[in-house]
C-alpha cells in the first residue's frame, strides 16, 4: 500500500511498450517517457507466430549463413563490357530498368522519359509517340534489372549496347553488372533524354567503356571490397557521398 502511494507522489520515469500515443499523452502532461517501438510478432497472427516460434532455430542459422557468405565475399572488378554480350536474356528491344515488374503507365515521370530515351539510344523507333506506341503492343520489353544480374541507379536503365562494368565474387564465383555513372546535371538515371545525353552514352559505349576494359586487362582486377572499407573510414556512406571511394 505505502508502494503504491509512493508512485503517486514521485517523479515518474516511464517506458511506453506499444501504442505511441501513450507516450504522447505522458510526454503532455510533462511525464518523462520513452516509447519503445515493438510490434506482436507476426502482426499478432496466432498461426504465424507459432511458425516462426517453431523453426526459429532453423531461421537463425539460415540468416547467419547469410551474413557469412556477404562477409567473406570478394568483389573484383575486372572489365566493362557491353551488356549484351553478358546479361542473360538481354534482347535488342530489351530495356532494363531499376525496381520491381511495372507497367509503363504505373512509371514515374522520370522512369517513363529515360525509358523513351533508351529506345532513342539503341534505334529501336524515330520519336517518342512510336516508342510510346511500341511499348504498349509489347513490341518493346521492359524488364526489371534483377532478372539480369544487373542493377543501376535511380531509374537503371540497361539496354543492349551500353557499357556495364563487370564485379566477379571470387569467394563464390558469381558475378555482378552495373552502367558506368553518368556524372552530375542532365542524365538518364534522373529521367533525361535529350541528344546531350544521348550524346554521351554514345561516348561511354565507343570511347570510354573500352578504354576502361583495356585499362582494366593491363591493371589487373581492383578489390572494391578494400576500396569501400577504406571510403567509409574516410567519410563516405557507399550511397549518396562518394567523394572518397571516386578519388580512391
């Protein structure tokens, strides 16, 4: 009883388990409070929770191979090729894009005006309204990046002649394909598809994406495991930061 008094007359510190709005109510009337964020398992799904109680062993062990196997891999760049000759399934009227399968009306702005560009780049119609029109009778193919083995930035766009720099994980043997980044300003990635884009994937395609390869061959692979540990001791995020990693 004295207990319980006690708590009346107090200073409160509370952890708030469940509903925020607990918290906020506390935090109004100057009550000190931290809000833990924790959900029921499963979404409180009986069935569920009970599965995973069931095999969670078997899911703890299957994560930590997971961690293994991204731990002791060895990433090697060793060459940039055109995509055709590497990407499985890769046709001419293919154009590859970042995310999930989506239809071309469910694309962002940006998406659908790099995709018109891409098939102004490789040839395939002479202006937007046709390539529209191929589009929609299937006559173009848009496919996700991952069913690849590639991926690419923003809007990720890959189609059959560009340039992809080629990453084998010696560990395993697997390999990985991404564009050459275009640089700041007007580029793909954001959407843009006039001919000074145009332009320069032309450049990267006959120019520099073979002088990188030869580059590459007379160098020998790079580890880009060792670049991206140093980079990130160095400030950088492995995302939007790079400065460290490009002068590396």
């Amino acid at each position: 009883m004295a207990q319980t008094k006690n708590l009346f007359s107090t200073k409160l510190h509370v952890a708030n388990v469940g509903l925020e709005l607990f918290s906020h109510t506390l935090a109004a009337q100057q009550v000190s409070a931290i809000h833990v964020a924790w959900r029921p398992p499963a979404g409180g799904d009986k069935h569920t929770a009970m599965l995973l109680d069931r095999y969670e062993q078997k899911i703890d062990k299957a994560n930590q191979e997971v961690v293994q196997i991204f731990e002791s891999a060895q990433p090697i760049l060793t060459g940039v090729k055109q995509a055709h000759t590497v990407l499985s399934g890769l046709t001419p009227n293919t154009i590859l894009h970042s995310g999930p399968p989506i239809d071309w009306d469910a694309m962002c702005g940006p998406m659908q005006g790099a995709v018109l560009g891409a098939i102004r780049f490789e040839n395939l119609a002479e202006n937007d309204d046709q390539a529209v029109e191929f589009i929609r009778s299937g006559k173009i193919i848009l496919s996700p990046n991952h069913h690849a083995g590639s991926v690419g930035p923003m809007t990720g766009i890959i189609t059959y002649h560009m340039p992809v720099f080629e990453v084998i994980n010696e560990t395993y043997g697997n390999f990985g394909y991404c564009t050459i980044n275009e640089g700041l300003g007007k580029v793909m990635r954001f959407g843009a598809n006039d001919r000074e884009v145009l332009d320069r994937l032309s450049w990267f395609r006959d120019s520099l994406g073979p002088a990188l390869h030869q580059a590459l061959q007379l160098s020998g692979g790079i580890n880009l495991k060792v670049i991206m540990a140093q980079a990130l001791a160095m400030g950088d995020e492995m995302h939007q930061r790079n400065i460290a990693a490009s002068s590396l």
